[in-house]
C-alpha cells in the first residue's frame, strides 16, 4: 500500500479537490439562482456593486466568487473586480447555448438528499429515491415539487437546443412523410426537424402536462402548428402508430425491464418497416465521460436506471423485437442508433 508521504502533490491537491467538489457546483447553483451571471455585464464588477444588484451580502458575495473564479466560473481582475468567463456566461439566462438550468436540475434540493445513499445504491444495485420519498421520481417530481418540475423541463429544453441541430445533421429524412417524437418534451428537436424539412409532418408525444407546454412553434396558429399533432400519454402504454419514423432521445434510462417494455411498445405500434431511432448518451466511446457517468451514478440513485453501452443497449433493442443497424456519434455526448420495426 502506497504511503501517504510518497503521493505526488498533484495527486493530493486533486483528490482534495474532488472531495470537496460538491461545494462548487452547489456555487453555481447559489450564483445562478441570485442571478449573478445576468447583473453581470461586458464590464467587471466590484462584489458590492453585483450585492446590491441581486440582493446579496457583499463579503459573502465576494467569496463565492472567489470560490468560483478558481474553477474558471468567472474571473477575478487584479483590482478586485470580477468578470465573466465563457464558462460563467453559460449560466446567463439569455446564453445561446445555456446551461443555466442544466446546472440548476443538477442541483436540485433532491439530488443533496439522494446523493449520501449511493452506498445503499451500490450494494443493492436499486435505486433510493422511492424509499425516501414514498414515490416513484416522477410521481414526485410533478405532484409535489412543481418548481422542480419547472426546472426539469427548462433543463430538458436547453439540453434539446444544445443537440437540435446536430441531430437534425445527423438524421436523414428523405421520403419520410411523419415523424414522431416520443416523449418529446416541449418539441425543440421536432421544431428543428420541421423547419429543416418543409414537407415533413409531426408527432410530439408525451405526457399531457408536458404537452401542454409544447414550444409556441408547434401549437394552433404557431409556424408548424398546421404540420404537427400534440399527443398526451405514457410511453410505456401506447404510442401513435402512424409514424414512418420514431425518435426516442434520451428516454430510455429506467432499468432494463422498462426500456425493453418501452421499446416493444413501439414497435407494436408502428408499421412493419417504420423505423426507430434511439439517441443516447453512451459510457463508452464518449468524449465527455465525466458527465455521462455522473448521469448513470444519479439513474441509479433517482429510478435504479442508468446510461448504456454501445452493446447494452444494441442488446436491448434487439430483445425488443428491433432489428438494429447503424449507430454513430451525433455530437461529443449522443449517439444515435437506427432501427426498424421487423417485416412479418
């Protein structure tokens, strides 16, 4: 066993780091929920003059700066003023491609609560969230936490305008008359697919609630709004069937029962040939490793879900019925795979 003094310094100044790194992203929680990253403007800014800008105490205000300008969120001037980064300016509510609400999902009051159980998690390999709580995550999300659940949909809206274009690249669509997005969210990949291709007409499925909030685009009298169904319902239970294309992005993280049971629903659904295009973030084969993993440590924690392997998930889809071909990289976190609904 290694002895402590021999550790390189690199070693213990890292480890020391990761062990407090939850601090760090709970300051980018605090300074984008104050609103930091919005009073800040082009010009550096003392501490006091952004406290009375946000309603905050300018020597603790000081500090999460400070704290935060060391991780390159923010940076701190030789005068004591303090400026935005390209890091910093992601948490602005105007960003082009926020993150402001990727990182506030991310630190939600329910993810400090889970996180201490992922022993528990571990050891039995199911997820806490249940037993914490007395319900399933998305039961509790929706009707008990309506400002979490505000925040989760924003997340997934930033998220989808981060990849709508790249898979809107990436997604060949010739001859395709309809496509549906399965548990679609707001419709922001739809939306991109439908200006790309003028001809195109569109499902958005997912549940009624979420629906219900679809992007202004998609909805009576908005620029697709003649092109597009909005349909409510779980995914689990039914899907339209009259679709030549099937997109599911991001949905299939519960355990392996359910994205098999997920799947099959599809592909009852759907015509022989239709096909199913499945885009999810991969454990292996991906550049940004860091995030995706952490994704799969809180799947686990939140539904006993997680993220897959290219051969994981391939795997799942074929013991759904589906006869899978390609996959390949659409940016440096998704893969999409293409499939079809099996010919009688």
């Amino acid at each position: 066993m290694e002895n402590t003094e021999t550790v390189v310094p690199e070693a213990v100044l890292r480890m020391r780091e990761l062990a407090h790194s939850a601090v760090c992203a709970a300051a980018i929680r605090a300074a984008a929920r104050l609103g930091v990253p919005d009073a800040l403007g082009d010009t550096p800014a003392t501490a006091a003059a952004l406290a009375s800008e946000v309603d905050a105490d300018a020597d603790a205000l000081a500090r999460l700066l400070r704290a935060l300008s060391s991780y390159g969120v923010f940076a701190e001037e030789p005068d004591g003023r303090f400026a935005h980064t390209t890091m910093s300016r992601l948490l602005r509510e105007d960003a082009p491609r926020g993150l402001k609400y990727n990182a506030l999902w991310a630190t939600e009051p329910w993810s400090w609560e889970v996180l201490p159980r992922l022993e528990e998690a571990v050891r039995t390999g199911k997820g806490v969230f249940e037993g914490l709580h007395g319900k399933q995550f998305f039961d509790y999300l929706h009707d008990g936490v309506p400002e979490s659940a505000e925040v989760f949909d924003k997340a997934m809206t930033q998220s989808s305008l981060l990849s709508a274009r790249a898979i809107a690249d990436a997604l060949d669509l010739g001859g395709v008359t309809t496509v549906a997005d399965i548990a679609g969210g707001q419709g922001r990949v739809l939306a991109t697919l439908l200006e790309r291709h003028p001809s195109l007409r569109g499902i958005l499925f997912d549940l009624p609630e979420v629906v219900a909030g679809a992007d202004p685009r998609l909805r009576e009298g908005g620029a697709f709004g003649g092109r597009v169904r909005l349909v409510g319902g779980d995914c689990r239970r039914s899907v339209p069937g009259d679709a030549d294309v099937y997109l599911l992005k991001n949905i299939l993280e519960m355990d392996d029962e359910r994205t098999v049971e997920i799947l099959r629903t599809v592909a009852a659904a759907g015509r022989p040939g239709s096909r199913v295009v499945v885009l999810e973030n991969l454990i292996d084969g991906s550049p940004e490793l860091k995030f995706t993993t952490a994704m799969d440590l809180l799947l686990l924690l939140n539904v006993g879900g997680r993220k897959h392997t290219k051969d994981g998930l391939v795997a799942l889809m074929e013991k759904a019925g589906l006869v899978v071909g390609e996959c390949r990289a659409v940016n440096s976190y998704l893969h999409l795979f293409e499939s079809t609904i099996p010919r009688s």
